[in-house]
C-alpha cells in the first residue's frame, strides 16, 4: 500500500490559511521583538523604552487582536 502524497501546493495553501489567521504587521509598525532585535537589549528593557516613547508621544501604540505594534508618530 502507498503512503498518502500531500498535495504539491501544499507549503502555498498553509501559506494561506495562516495569512488569514495569524494579521500582518501594520505597514510603517514594529513589534518589541523587532526593537530588542535592532538594538540588542533584552525584552523587558525594550518594553520599557517603547512604554516612555508612547508616554511622551513620540511613538503611538496599536494592538491587532493579541498582537502590538508600535508606529513612529507625525
């Protein structure tokens, strides 16, 4: 008996179905992951920069479902 092949678009359909699932990061936006990962600091000091650059207005906060994102203000 032969093993069940998977469809050759599989890896596109995934690709897909996870596009209308998992939301795309706002055009011009950041997450913390993407700021620790540009300046190389860990999590919490990330998330506490980012906490002072919203308090201050440089930088305004936006959240997608569970997931945020950051936007450089004006």
């Amino acid at each position: 008996m032969e093993k069940p092949q998977p469809p050759d678009n599989l890896w596109e359909k995934l690709d897909a179905a996870k596009r209308e699932i998992v939301p795309e990061c706002p055009s011009g936006s950041f997450t913390v992951q993407d700021y620790r990962t540009r300046y190389g600091i860990p999590r919490a000091t990330a998330q506490d920069q980012l906490q002072k650059l919203c308090a201050s207005g440089k930088v305004e906060r936006s959240q997608l479902g569970r997931r945020v994102y950051y936007k450089m203000v004006g």
